[in-house]
C-alpha cells in the first residue's frame, strides 16, 4: 500500500516541520526523580497537578507516575500523550513496555497489545526521513530500545521462522511481525528424582512403605522392614536426559503451540518392589498442543487462559514389565488472574490436571487428577530505605517482596480386580501439598527466598503407608550482570553474543520427617550458574544456559550423593 505510506510521510513530514518537538525522554527522567523522592500521598498530589494535562510530555509523566501507583489510569494516559504526538515513536515504546512488563497476569504480558505499541514505534520510525531521524538524537536510541524491547516481548518464544507484512492498527503502516516461533532446549541431570518429580522425600518413602507393606499380593509385598542397606540402595542417583521441540504461533489470538519431549532417565524405576534396590530406565515421549490467551477484564484486572492435550507414551513404571508400555492422554486447563492493589499487585493461579492411563491389557485403566491453586501478594509499595522507582520503575523485572501460599491436590486411582472379593476393589493413592514462602528482590545484588512446604501421602484402606514431610528449602541470588543495567542491547559480549544477565543461584533444602519412614531426610546446598544470551541477528532471540552443582546427604543413612545438571534452551 505505497499510497498510504507516502501519506502518512508526508503527514509525518508536515507535523514535525509544524512544531517544536519536546525530548520525550524528560517523561523518564522527571518520573524517575519524583518517584525516587516523592512518597505514595506526594505522588498522587503530584499526578495531579494541572501542568502535566498540556503536552505530549506531560501526559506521559502522569501515565509514569499512575504506572508506580498501581493505576488503571496509566493506559489512558499513554494513549493521550500518543494522541498529542501522532507521529513521535517514544511514547509508542512506553506505552508498549508498560504493557509487556507490568501487565498481563501469569507473568505473561498482554502480548497482542504490547506488540501493536511496538511495532507502531518501529513503523513511526521507518517512516522518517534520513533527515528527520537525525534531527533528534533520541530517535536513535529510541530505535536501540524497540529492538530491546522486542527482543523480551519475543524471549519466551525462540527462533523466528515466519514473517509477514501486516497492516499496523494503530499507524495504518505495514510492519514485518514474526508468527511463527521455534523453542529447542536440552537438559540433563544426576539427581536424587526425575525432571518434573514434586518430592524426592516422599516418593522414596512411599516406595519403601510400599515394599515392606504387609498386606497379601497385589497390594503388599516384602512383609518385613527394609533393612539399611536397602534403603540406602533406594536412595539413589538418576540421569534423565530431556530434549524438547516447541512449535508456537503468533497470528491472532490464541496462542497456539504444538510440542514435542523425549526423555530417558536411568535407574529411575523399581523394577520388582520384592526387590526394592533394583531399578529399571524409564522412557516418555510426549506430543502436546497448547492454547493460550491474555486479556484484560476492567482496570488493571488481567487474565490468562490456557487449555492443553498431551499424548504420552511411557516405558518403565509398570512393575515386572519395564519393557512395556503405557499410553496415556492428558487435559489440563489453567489460568490465572491479576490485580494492582494500589502500587501493590495480587496474583492467583489455578491448574486441573485429567489423566487417562491406558497401561497392559491384563491391567486396568487407571485415572489421575491434579488440582492446584497459587495466591501470590507482590509488596511493591515503598519500604524504609526503598524508593518506587525500585520496584515499578524498571524495565525487564519488578522487584520487590513477593508473600505467596498455595497448594496442590493428586489423586490417583488404582482400580481394583473384580474377580478377587477377598481383595479392595479400588486403592486411591491421595497426595497433598501445602506451602508457604517469600521472595525479596533486590536487596542490592541479591535475591532471597524460603519456602516451606508440607508434603503428605496417604493409600486408602491401608494407613501404614501414609506419611508426611516438611521441607525448607530456598535460595540466594547474586547478580553478576544485572539485567537492568541498560535499556538497550548489553554490550558485554560471550562467545561474540550479547550477555543480558549473568546470576550465581545458591540453592538449599533441609527435610524433617512428621509421619511415616523417617529413613530418607535428606539435606542439601548447591550453587548454579545462569546466564542470558541475545543473538546477534535482527530479529534477535534468547538463549537461556544453567549449570549447576550440589551435594545432597542422608544424616540416617549415612549417605552422601554428588548431583549435577545442565540446561539449554533457545527461549524459556
């Protein structure tokens, strides 16, 4: 459409020629300086004051300072200082960088939104003449910053392979947007469960409960406690090996994505629980299709849906036959819903998991839910010593104490045999989490956390399998490169790629036994090194690489393991 493009030229031309021009950078930089000064009651006087409801400028610091107050009036604003400078591309970025990083719930952005803003700054910007672009200084850092900013919009998505030309809503220009995304990642371990297991602690206890149960076969096994050296055995090293393929498409909503994860873990399964120190490889292919979609209620209210269908095939968990397979199809949906109370954000989460397991033939289908729920209550309100501008005034991460509880409900279902009344016809195996925790984000250059969390598991009609749990666990993070050091791509370079962030993550965990075996108590430390990588290519993509380090002991058992993993992944 050149007819439209030289229109909205010239139009852009005969504007920027027609009045002075304003740096809109002094939206940032007068923001930033009441923000660090200012308390919550000065800066809600100071939004307003009469003098910012006159220029493109103005409105901006009033979307700004709304933005750190926790305001529905934030977007209006944005819109208002765009409306007042048609044709200046800055604003286009705040209001997009307002969408992506403190929008959207689940820690998602309100991505069709963000992604309009940005990509009208890139076409405000294409749109200029040589002349024009070198005019004002800002406009190239303008220029840096989209291209960051898009590059974090992007990050969870990896590689683009599609583009196409569409029609921006918002400048009536035509922009290059990527609609098809590519996400490989790889990772291995030597661990004491598998990738994607809740508690060590629990399973290892609940599998030995399960050999020396005294109950008559198929329910019971070993009659008699496991000795230590059998229980020693049992607390053992596996290795899986994950690689995983995602597919993702951007077009409309919803997000759609088709999956692929191959994994095989060594010594993962017992194989014969009359044999408790025995154990067999356990293999998973997984093919799944993913929906998803952002949206906003009312105000700052923003949701997320998502359904998901995975078709799974498993070798390995079926005791005696770890050559055969299962097959199993799963339904999840999940959501989640955000609110800013004030400057104050409050998250809720919820996911239910529908298993169908289709295992032997001789063997019954088995049925598995999972439901869980998750309150977080993110504290982003000036503390002693604190400023808002430390919490709602960055640009890839908000920072501040993070109060969180939830829990998590499994029941599955073992279907009984029929023909044998003397036996129970159905065993319902019932797991149930319950934790508690905080976050502190920057304490300077580091990160804490500590999370309790209360594992329980009880078999039906047979109590001397049941048990229970508690463990500490958390971390500490040391940032070497802060990611929030520029708003543009870092210069600092690895392996010739720009490095958005390097962290030192020291993990921990610290069990006590409240029911049940108390045998397998484990206690550990760790240290684990992450770094985030940017391609150097146009259309840039993140690369997210970790490896890590830690020494689990059993005090009891007097054993001590070495662990290790390694991950990496082209988005996250």
């Amino acid at each position: 459409m050149p007819h439209l493009r030289l229109a909205f030229c010239l139009c852009l031309t005969l504007h920027l020629q027609g009045q002075p021009q304003q740096d809109p950078y002094d939206c940032l930089r007068t923001a930033d300086a009441l923000g660090r000064t200012h308390s919550l009651a000065k800066l809600r006087a100071a939004v307003r004051d009469p003098k910012y409801r006159r220029t493109a400028v103005g409105f901006c610091i009033r979307a700004e300072l709304y933005k750190r107050l926790g305001d529905p009036r934030a977007s209006r604003n944005f819109e208002q200082a765009i409306d007042y400078a048609k044709a200046e591309p800055a604003f286009e970025l705040f209001y997009g960088d307002y969408l992506r990083l403190y929008r959207g719930a689940e820690q998602q952005p309100l991505f069709p939104a963000a992604e309009a803003h940005l990509s009208a700054g890139l076409a405000k910007l294409s749109a200029m003449s040589p002349e024009l672009f070198a005019r004002n200084a800002w406009n190239a850092e303008t220029k840096q910053r989209l291209q960051r900013s898009l590059t974090a919009l992007y990050e969870r998505d990896g590689f683009q392979l599609a583009r196409r030309k569409v029609t921006n809503s918002l400048t009536n220009q035509s922009v290059s947007r990527p609609w098809l995304f590519f996400s490989p990642g790889a990772q291995a371990e030597r661990s004491t469960d598998d990738i994607g297991q809740t508690s060590d602690v629990r399973d290892l206890t609940s599998a030995a409960l399960f050999s020396e149960n005294s109950l008559p076969y198929p329910y019971g096994r070993l009659e008699r406690p496991l000795t230590e050296e059998e229980l020693a055995g049992m607390a053992r090293i596996v290795t899986p090996v994950e690689t995983d393929g995602i597919f993702r498409r951007y077009d409309w909503a919803p997000v759609v994505d088709l999956s692929v994860t191959a994994r095989q873990t060594a010594n993962a399964e017992i194989t014969n629980y009359f044999v408790p120190d025995a154990f067999n490889s356990f293999k998973l292919l997984d093919f799944g299709l993913n929906l998803q979609e952002p949206f906003t209620i009312a105000g700052t209210t923003d949701a997320l849906v998502g359904f998901r269908f995975d078709r799974i095939i498993r070798e390995g968990l079926i005791e005696f036959h770890p050559e055969a397979k299962e097959h199993l199809e799963q339904y999840q949906t999940y959501g989640g819903l955000s609110r800013y109370l004030g400057p104050d954000r409050v998250n809720l989460s919820y996911t239910y998991i529908h298993q169908d397991i289709d295992p032997l033939p001789f063997l019954l289908d088995r049925d598995r839910d999972v439901m869980g729920g998750r309150v977080d209550y993110q504290l982003f309100r000036p503390l002693p010593g604190q400023n808002l501008n430390k919490a709602l005034g960055r640009l890839f991460e908000t920072r501040g104490i993070d109060l969180f509880t939830g829990t998590l409900y499994d029941k599955e279902l073992y279907r009984g045999m029929p023909t044998n009344p003397a036996l129970p016809k159905n065993v319902y195996i019932r797991r149930r989490d319950y934790f508690v925790g905080v976050t502190a984000r920057g304490l300077g250059r580091f990160d804490a956390t500590i999370q309790p969390t209360w594992f329980g598991s009880r078999v039906s009609d047979d109590s001397t399998q049941d048990n229970s749990q508690l463990r500490v666990a958390g971390n500490v993070l040391m940032r070497i490169l802060d990611e929030e050091r520029t708003a543009v791509i870092p210069s600092q370079r690895f392996l010739g790629l720009p490095v958005a962030f390097v962290e030192f993550v020291f993990p921990f965990h610290w069990d006590t036994p409240r029911g049940g075996l108390p045998a397998f108590q484990s206690r550990s430390v760790g240290a684990e090194l992450s770094a985030k990588l940017f391609s150097n290519s146009q259309s840039s993509f993140t690369i997210l690489s970790t490896a890590g380090y830690s020494h689990d002991w059993f005090p009891l058992l007097g054993k001590n393991l070495n662990l290790a993993r390694v991950s990496l992944s082209v988005g996250f």
